[in-house]
C-alpha cells in the first residue's frame, strides 16, 4: 500500500513520486454532495487524500445567520459553507485602545492536534492558522481602513500585527509540542486578479517582517511551512523563497504562467493546488477537466515538487460530474 505521506516528502524533496500525491478540498457545500453521492458521511476517510489539514478557528453561533470569531468579529453566515461576510470590526480607530486580543483556547488547539497527530503517518499533517496576518488584520480593521492606515497610520499597523504575530506563535507553541505533526500551513490572502491587494512595496513594509517571524518560529521547531493566498503574487515570490517557504497554495492557472513558474520556482517551491476552481472545474465538461488536469499533473509534477489540489475548497458551483472527475484523475495515475 502507498504511504501517502512519504508520497508528500518525496515531493517536498524534489524527488518524482508515483503516483503523485493529491488533496480533495472541500467547503461544507460540495461536502454534502459527495456525502449525498456516496451515501457516507465519511467517504473522505477512503479518497486517498495525502494531507491531513486541522485548523484553528474556531466560531461562536450567535445567531441562526451569525456566528462571532475567536478576535471577537462577527460574521454573516455564509448558507454554501465558506467563510462568510464581516459584519462587525472591532477596531472602529487606527489604536488598540480598549481592545483585548484572545488567547489561544489551549484545550481546544490540543484537542485539534491530538486528531490530526493521530492520522500520522498516514498522511502528511499540517495545522493550519488561517487569517494569520493580513486578513486577521482586515477583518478587525476593515480592508479600506487598514489600506489607508498603510499611509497614514504605519506605527498603529506594526502594533497590530506584532499582536497578531504573538498569537499566532503561542499557536505554535502549542502545535510543536506533537511531533506527528509535519507543517504549519498560514492563511492570508494578498493577491487579487493582478497584482498584490496592497502592493509589492508595503507588502515588504509590513508583511515581509511578520512573515519572517512566523515562518521562523515553525522552521527552528523543524515544521514545514506553507503558505495559501488566493491572487496574484508573483511579485514577492522571490521574498518568499528568501524566507524559506516550503510550500505555496493555490497556483491559481488563470494568473499565472504555471509552466514559466515551474521553471523558476520548481526547485525552491512545492506547489499545492493548481487545479482551477475558476475556470476549469465549474464550467467545463468533465473530459476537459481530465484532460487538462492530466496536463497540469504531467507539467507540475517532474522533478517533484507538486501536491494536487484544487486552487481553492471547491465551492458549490462545482458539478457533481467534474468532482468526480477530479478523483478519477487523480486515484487512476
């Protein structure tokens, strides 16, 4: 039987494994389908999925349509199961003032840990801290505001991130004491359809530092490090390699030169998604998708260096039929 895992560490070292690991994502939506399909709440236990993924946020339903995060924003519920809309900044001022940042609920991280660790070796485990700078940033500042406090208030920013930071590395704290643990995996978008949200300049300004920081803390405790963001971020992928990123998600095809990126990257960088969740899996029929998806396998995955995945949890646009193509590609390699 293939150790899945080994799979994944043959990928990270560059080596070509076969057959090439792979990562069914799902938002709550298309879950239920599947479940619905396969008449087994639990067929996700038998896909074959490489990467075992547990993450930290956590939500208090306050009502039937909103539910509050662990920093005390409120969301509005999203029915199809992705994250939803902010309804409630906390940090109406560019100051902290008055507001008291969380601490990590150690009870519920050991408890998200000891069910990931349990799934070693099986499969490669990453613990995941979604929102990890940028957006946790956002969404207690709202985008516009902390856009212009990238301007006109950069002292308040760097004392909000630094806040965000420590948390996020009590996290870890946490999380490394389980050796079964393979990865720290951060959340944060940047990227839009071109170019960075804020910006190559203060990306490097304000992110870049934090970033270093985090992925540092993982790397001393022997953790792989991967970072998702949705977007086009091209433009600090030399950053990232400089900081020591392991593992980039999404790879979304539409933005970028997928094959050029290879080239550049490929010896630096795994890649960890690459399958569209854009284009290709709503809209097309499934013989496109598994063509293409084989395309995209063949390219990414010479010499390594590449995980299977859609660029995103697959939404609820996703058609039955190109689901299942997606797992007939990637389980008859």
């Amino acid at each position: 039987m293939v150790n899945r895992r080994q799979l994944v560490l043959k990928a990270l070292a560059k080596e070509e494994p076969f057959p090439l690991p792979y990562h069914l994502d799902l938002t709550d939506a298309a879950r239920a389908t599947l479940a619905e399909h396969f008449g087994d709440p639990d067929f996700e236990e038998t896909v074959g999925n490489a990467v075992a993924l547990a993450r930290n946020e956590t939500f208090t339903e306050i009502d039937e349509g909103h539910e509050q995060d662990m920093f005390g924003v409120v969301w509005r519920k999203d029915p199809q199961g992705d994250f939803g809309q902010v309804v409630d900044y906390q940090l109406t001022e560019p100051s902290l003032k008055g507001y008291e940042f969380p601490k990590p609920d150690e009870a519920v991280v050991r408890r998200k840990c000891e069910a990931l660790a349990a799934r070693q070796p099986r499969q490669f485990t990453m613990y995941t801290i979604g929102f990890s700078l940028f957006e946790r940033a956002w969404t207690l500042r709202g985008m516009e505001n902390i856009l212009m406090d990238f301007v006109l208030h950069p002292e308040f920013v760097d004392a909000l991130l630094e806040h965000i930071v420590q948390y996020n590395c009590e996290v870890m704290d946490i999380v490394c004491q389980y050796p079964e643990i393979d990865g720290i995996f951060f959340g944060d978008d940047w990227g839009q359809q071109h170019g960075l949200i804020m910006g190559p300049a203060h990306w490097r300004r304000f992110l870049r530092p934090h970033l270093q920081t985090m992925y540092s803390y993982a790397q001393r405790r022997s953790r792989y490090v991967a970072q998702h963001s949705c977007g086009d971020i091209a433009a600090v992928f030399p950053d990232l390699v400089e900081l020591g990123l392991d593992i980039y998600n999404t790879f979304q095809p539409e933005i970028f030169d997928i094959a050029a990126m290879k080239r550049t990257y490929g010896r630096d960088l795994t890649f960890y998604g690459g399958i569209s969740t854009q284009v290709l899996l709503p809209k097309e029929p499934p013989d496109i998708v598994r063509g293409e998806m084989r395309r995209i396998m063949d390219l990414l995955g010479r010499e390594g260096g590449y995980i299977v995945a859609p660029t995103h949890a697959m939404p609820h646009d996703i058609p039955l039929e190109n689901m299942l193509a997606f797992l007939d590609v990637v389980q008859n390699q």
